[in-house]
C-alpha cells in the first residue's frame, strides 16, 4: 500500500507540461478513518483520459479563464497564497491546475485541478462546470463550505471528486451521482446530513467514501448493487440492520467500515462472499447474535474488528485460523468462549484482543452480573444451511440462491 497514487503521478507526469508539475499532487487515495486523506484507494486510477482537439484549445482556455478567475472570487482566505499565481490568461501556469499538451507543447485545456492542503476557505461556484476535459478535481483539506453547484453535472470527464475535510453541509450532494464518469467519490469529513441516497450504491463507482460526517436512517437495501473496492460509511448517525445485499456484492470488495454508527442486528451470513476482502470493520454499533461460520471463507482478511458490540456466542475455531489475519478483535461484547486457534493467535504475533466479554477463565472480562443476560437472546439470525465442513468454494451458490433483499 502506498500513501500517493501512483498511478495519478504517472497520468501528470505524461499529460501535464513541465511548469505545473511544482505544485504537489495528492493522489486519489483514503481508506483510513482518522486523517483525511491518508491510506489508499485500492482501486484503478485515471484512465481515458480526454485529448483535447487543436481546434478547440484556444476557446477551452478561454472559458477555463473565466471561470477560473470566477472561483477565485469566491475565495475569501488564501493563507498560503496558493492563489497569487491565478494571475493573466495563462491559466496552465495556475498553481495547482494541471493542462494537458497538444503538439509542440501547446496547452490544449485543463484537465485537472489539485489544491489540497491549500487552507482555502470560499464556496464552489458553478462556472467550474465548464472544465469539461478536466478529469479530477481534489480539493481535500481546505474550508469550502456550502454546497455544489448543480452544474458540476456538465463534468462529463471528472473521474475524481475528493471534497475530504472541508465545510460542506446539507443533504448528501446529488449532484455527483450524474457526473457520468465519476469512479471516486470522497465526501468524509463534512457535515453533510440526511439518508444516503439509494443511487449511490446503483452507480459504477469504484470508491466510496461518506465517513465521517452526519448521515443517518438506514443503509440503502441495494448495498450489494455497488461495485466499489472500498466502501466507507464510519463514524455516521446510520442506523437499522446492515442490508443482507451486503452478501451480494461483488466480491472484489476490499475494505468495508461501518464503526461507529447505531446500526443493529445480525452480521449477514453473506459476508463469507468477500474472499478478496482485507479489512472488515463493524466496531462501536449494537450488533447481535452469533458470528456466522462464513467468516471464516475471508482468506484475504487482515484486520477484522467487531468490538464494541453484543455478540455472543463462541468464537468460531475457524475465523482465529484464517491465514492472513493480522489484527482480530472482539473487545467489549458478550462472547462466551474461545477456540484453541484463537490461544494460538499470540503466537503467530496476531494482535488479539477479546477483553470485556464473558469467557470463563480468562483475565479482564466483564463482571458475572453483566453475562447473566446476554443482549439479543431472542434474536434469530438468519443462516442458510451449509455443508459441515463449511466448503467455502460453493458457499457462493448457496447464499445466492437463498439470500433476498427481505430477508432480516
């Protein structure tokens, strides 16, 4: 894994002239839950890219002016006088704007915007929408505040949209869900509100990221319709059951973090669809019930956390064998027991941690008084019958041809 897209660095390095290539560029990445910005998108980066036509550049610069200088209205603080070079018609030579060439080293037309980390405060303004060559636009950590413009659907060539860590507010944009190329959306650290809209999760997007700020009712039931590699809805206000869809989803999936939400229920069995994914994170909601066997089919998983919950149950000799774990945790939920495998957890220097549950005999678990009733005793989780041994290979067939969007 890598803190920069390479991917990004190489398209800017091929397609950008010399001169812009002073002002860093942040790649399309972020899985992580803390800073804005940093881990990584694990999925592709640009592609496609749009190859303005001689004809048009003069005229594609011009308007790119315009609506440059636009913006640069609308921007009330430049601290870092990142704006002081958005000076004549030169656009191309705008800290931050990237162009690409025609021949011999003509511009041809903006095709990407990167001011992170500039400090800007200001609103977006809906000349922007002319850029339609542009292919991301990162404007992660700054102090946009307000919302997009309705116009930012005329971006037919935006790829990337990362508006991480700045001051937008209202119901999720729906705008960017008619950006028709859009593969990477970044919205964490806002105070975006309200219910995520279904159409999310119908979109082709490879990239999902709505942590972090104030979004509540429940997960769409289409959740398994998105194709995303990553998926991250931590540390909202969503509530409910997580969607059984969730088994249906491509199983290209890589990281999935639901933390710190309200959500409630069973870990749908489906989960055991995701042999691909490496990180599992439903910390810090009110899950309950047993862990469905299918976990154990995550070969790939690393970090698997479900602390923070009411859990019970055993947990399975099965998930503590998976071969690529590296941090399993179980923390501050009612577990009953461990397996042999999970003893040996400490031995394979697997970070374990199963303090507060009820597991007789062991150190730091809960007071007998908080284990004489176990939350969700009555709770019936479903699960489809599986071969014992669990056979992971037709598990696929088994849960595709049972599961459906109402089952609880």
């Amino acid at each position: 894994m890598m803190e920069k897209s390479w991917l990004l660095a190489f398209f800017l390095f091929l397609h950008v002239s010399p001169r812009e290539a002073a002002f860093g560029v942040s790649g399309g990445v972020g899985v992580g839950i803390g800073n804005a910005g940093s881990g990584v998108w694990i999925g592709g980066g640009i592609s496609n890219t749009p190859t303005p036509s001689p004809g048009s550049s003069v005229s594609n610069l011009n308007s790119a002016y315009a609506a440059l200088q636009s913006w640069k209205s609308a921007i009330t603080d430049d601290p870092l006088k990142v704006l002081d070079t958005w000076v004549g018609t030169d656009v191309c030579a705008y800290k931050g704007v990237f162009c690409a060439d025609l021949q011999d080293d003509e511009p041809g037309s903006v095709v990407g915007i990167d001011l992170n980390h500039a400090n800007l405060q200001g609103t977006l303004v809906k000349e922007i929408s002319v850029l339609t060559d542009m292919s991301l636009l990162h404007l992660n950590s700054n102090r946009f505040s307000g919302t997009l413009p309705d116009t930012f659907r005329d971006l037919i060539s935006l790829q990337e949209l990362d508006l991480s860590n700045n001051h937008f507010s209202g119901p999720f944009p729906t705008v960017t869900l008619y950006i028709p190329n859009l593969m990477y959306l970044d919205l964490r650290f806002n105070s975006f509100s309200g219910p995520i809209p279904e159409d999310v999760f119908n979109k082709k997007l490879d990239a999902i990221f709505l942590n972090n700020n104030q979004f509540d009712s429940q997960i769409p039931q289409n959740l398994g319709n998105s194709p995303a590699s990553v998926i991250n809805l931590a540390n909202n206000k969503l509530s409910g059951n997580i969607p059984s869809s969730f088994g249906l989803m491509s199983s290209k999936v890589k990281e999935i973090l639901f933390l710190n939400n309200q959500l409630t229920g069973c870990i749908p069995q489906g989960v055991g669809l995701f042999t691909e994914m490496q990180v599992l994170d439903v910390s810090y909601n009110s899950l309950m019930g047993h862990l469905p066997d299918t976990i154990s089919c995550l070969n790939q998983i690393e970090v698997l956390n479900l602390a923070h919950n009411k859990l019970s149950g055993q947990v399975p000799e099965l998930v503590c064998s998976l071969k690529s774990l590296a941090n399993l945790t179980v923390a501050y939920n009612f577990f009953s027991g461990l397996s042999q495998d999970c003893a040996k957890l400490f031995f394979r220097n697997v970070g374990f941690d199963f303090s507060l549950n009820c597991i007789p005999g062991r150190d730091m678990q809960r007071p007998q008084p908080e284990c004489s009733v176990i939350p969700g005793g009555g709770l019936s989780c479903l699960r489809i019958p599986s071969p014992q041994p669990l056979i992971c290979g037709s598990l696929a067939e088994t849960l595709e041809a049972n599961l459906s969007p109402s089952s609880p």
